[in-house]
C-alpha cells in the first residue's frame, strides 16, 4: 500500500490525547444537493450488521455506494456482490485517503469506532456509526464534540428509534402522560445472548490467521494478541474487554434511547454510577482483567430536571441473572406480559408508568387509568435513510452524536463501574474524572497500540 501513514494521521487528526480538533484545515464538505445529485457514500465494514446497513444504504434511491472497505475478504467479496460498481479496500485509511465521499458509515468492533469517526469527520465526511458509538468514555466525549466542531451531518446506530413503538414513548414522556419520572428500569435479558457473553480465558496459544483475515488491521487500536478460530472475529470480540463494551455497550443504546428522547436529557450527565455483576467473574482476577461479566445490574443517579420536577431519579439496568424488582414484574404482567420483557424500559412517574417493550407499542399503566387513551400508529421510517436525508438536506437526523454522545457516555460510564464494582463512583463531568478516584478515572481511556 502506498499510503503514508504517518502523513495520514498528520492531516486527518490522530486520537492520542483526546484533545486535537482537526477541521479547520479539512476541506468543505458538500452542502448543497441538487434534486438529482447523489450521496457518495462509503461503508467500513460490510459483515454482519454491516452488511444489514449496507443493504440500507443502497437501497436509498439517492445514495450511491462508491467504496467499501472490510479487514475480511469473504465479507468484502459478499458485500461486493451488492454493490459491484463499488472499489474495495482492506484499509479503511488508504479509502479515505483515496475516495471523493460525502459520507461513511462504521460498523466494526467497538475499539475502532472513534479513530474512524474522528478521521472521516475531519476530512469533511458525514458520519453513521453503529452504537455503542465508542469504547471508552473519554471517546465518547470527543466524538460527540468533534461532530459539533466539524459541523458535519451524524446518526448513532440505534436503527430502532425510527420504529413506532419507541417514537410512541418519546412522545408520551415528552407530554408528561406519567407525570414527574422517580426512576427507570432498563434492561436486556434476550434469550440466547449467552453465545455472545464468553466467559474465557483468551487461549494459551493462537494460530496464524486465514489468509482471508487481515488480522494485524482487525486488532487496529488495541494490544497485539494472536489470532485464535471463533474466539474474536467474526462476533465473539463483544465480550473482550479490548474489543467489545459487553452486554450494556452493545444493546444499551437501544433500549436507553425512548428514555433519553423522551426525557429531553441531551447533555445531562449522572452524579453517580455503581454495579454489581456476576459473583463468579467478580471473584476471577483473570476474567476480569480481559472480559465481561455475563450478569450486569448497573444504577446511576442523576439530579433534577424538568421531566423529574427537578426531583432527583435514578436509572437501573439489568442483564443475564439480573431481573428488575417486583414493582416492575408486576406492572409488566398487568400490561399482559408473563413477566417483565426480555428487552425493555419502564419509567416510573408520579401518575403512572409507560413501558416500552423493545421493538413493540408503549403500555402506559395501571390500563385502567390510560384506557381512553388510543395508541396512534405511526408511519414506517428508516433509520438509516434519515441519515441519508440529512446529509442531502432534506431533514435534520434524528439522532446526532451531540445528541446521543452524552447518552453513550453515560452507558459507557457503566462499563467503568462494571470493573469496579460494589463502589460508587461519583462522576465529575466537567473533569471527565471520578472524584476522588483514579484508578477508575484511568479506565475512562484506553492507551492506543504504538503505529495507532
């Protein structure tokens, strides 16, 4: 390859210190789309949910996909079948270096997600980046900022919030249906996610990678460790602490998102963050020093705010052995569900409560008190050619990385009390540091691989 990376990283922006805003030498980005004009898009990483984006993108009649880029060939020649009149790369650095684009989108292990994104914003590029938007909250932090510098057009991957269901609840919070909100139950405990949470340890030894698997490009950001069969790549990386944010990184977001919307929280930021995890893992110093816990139940406090009535409240979260109280099973099976849904928020007001089943129509409770109440259906929307739109001026996205940064943030946040649990961390945001304790605020950040 004839890329210079040293070069590269000199006029995109590199990551390293979290501080560098790179957009007032990057070139204008396209603004104004004629009627017939065409989004030249890129899409880094075309395998697994990339490859469900991809199909997205192109299916957009206005979107044209010049450029694809993937570390793993078999997914690059699948991807290619798609879109054929496409160039392909394994670097996505030699593509932006190369391609005439106006937008990316990423769908890649989490510990790539903020490089690219900060590159492809400062060379002008609109950016849709699959949630958790980033690994590290530090990350999270200077995406977020960076869009806002760069003044670029961006879209969190939580394709769910075009959906009825959660567009419902952001308008029946927004309106104050429940009153004041004391608190939020959140949670994800989906059958069959348990093939997706390893409990480890990494092997002792690896293999040499396929020759179909650029592997050294795949690791990018994170320390060198061998290449072993259906550990990492292509979906096991999630329950790496290098790669993936665990169970709460990778759904969080879309079961945050109603909550957040419809709470009108933007940059709001937790007072404190705490967990309690699985009791096996906790007691394992190998386990956890290189993976997740299986089992999460994170809970951060917030002060007041409007849709709180300046009230203090708290948000909960709940996966694998964790269940939400009695309060919410029993609302839940009022709402005609068994127990409480395997994906779903609830938000406790001072008149009532709405539960937002993933995917599904909101239920606000007790029904006898809603039962006048019609749940008006709403029109499909698509996630990703809200972002398309966007970008060709047509509509604002609906989920900008001003927006959703800040959400992100605070579900990352949750990561962090994770490897520390049972202590309650008290988040000073505007220090992007924990009060008083730095062996947590070190894990805020990650230290890249040299050449990274």
């Amino acid at each position: 390859m004839d890329l210079n990376r040293r070069d590269f990283f000199k006029s995109a922006g590199a990551l390293a210190g979290l501080t560098m805003a790179g957009c007032a030498t990057v070139p204008q980005r396209r603004t104004v789309f004629g009627p017939n004009d065409k989004l030249r898009h890129a899409s880094i990483g075309v395998g697994g949910m990339g490859f469900n984006d991809l199909r997205n993108f192109l299916s957009h009649p206005r979107v044209e996909v010049v450029a694809l880029c993937d570390v793993d060939a078999n997914n690059l020649a699948k991807a290619a079948q798609l879109a054929p009149k496409a160039r392909t790369y394994t670097d996505w650095r030699e593509m932006l270096e190369k391609e005439d684009i106006d937008s990316v989108n990423i769908a890649v292990p989490d510990h790539q997600h903020a490089i690219i994104a900060l590159a492809a914003m400062r060379r002008g590029k609109n950016v849709y980046c699959q949630k958790p938007l980033c690994h590290d909250v530090a990350e999270c932090r200077e995406v977020a900022l960076e869009a806002e510098r760069c003044h670029v057009i961006t879209q969190l991957g939580t394709q769910f919030a075009a959906g009825g269901g959660d567009r419902l609840g952001v308008g029946f919070l927004r309106a104050g249906m429940i009153g004041a909100v004391k608190k939020v139950y959140l949670t994800s405990n989906r059958t069959g996610a348990e093939r997706y949470r390893l409990v480890g340890p990494r092997p002792a030894q690896g293999i040499p990678p396929p020759k179909t698997l650029a592997w050294d490009l795949w690791l990018g950001t994170a320390p060198v460790r061998p290449y072993a069969e259906k550990i990492y790549h292509p979906m096991i990386w999630r329950s790496w602490q290098d790669f993936g944010t665990g169970w709460s990184g990778d759904i969080g977001c879309h079961i945050f998102d109603a909550v957040w919307k419809g709470m009108n929280l933007g940059n709001t930021a937790p007072k404190t963050v705490s967990a309690q995890v699985q009791e096996s893992w906790k007691n394992s110093s190998a386990r956890r020093a290189d993976t997740w816990p299986q089992s999460n139940h994170i809970t951060w406090t917030f002060d007041g705010v409007p849709a709180s009535d300046g009230k203090p409240f708290t948000m909960e979260w709940f996966d694998g052995e964790f269940y939400p109280p009695e309060d919410g099973q029993a609302l839940a099976r009022e709402a005609g569900f068994k127990k409480f849904p395997e994906e779903a928020a609830m938000v406790f007001g001072t008149e009532g409560a709405i539960l937002i089943p993933h995917q599904k129509l909101p239920h606000l409770l007790p029904k006898a008190k809603f039962a006048s109440q019609k749940l008006e259906k709403l029109p499909f929307k698509n996630h990703y050619h809200d972002f398309a739109d966007g970008c060709l001026g047509v509509t604002e996205s609906a989920s900008p990385f001003q927006k959703t940064g800040p959400m992100a943030e605070t579900i990352i946040l949750g990561t962090v009390a994770i490897r520390c649990p049972e202590e309650t961390l008290r988040w000073n945001a505007d220090a992007l540091a924990f009060d008083g304790n730095p062996a947590a605020t070190a894990l805020l950040r990650r230290n890249y691989r040299t050449g990274w």
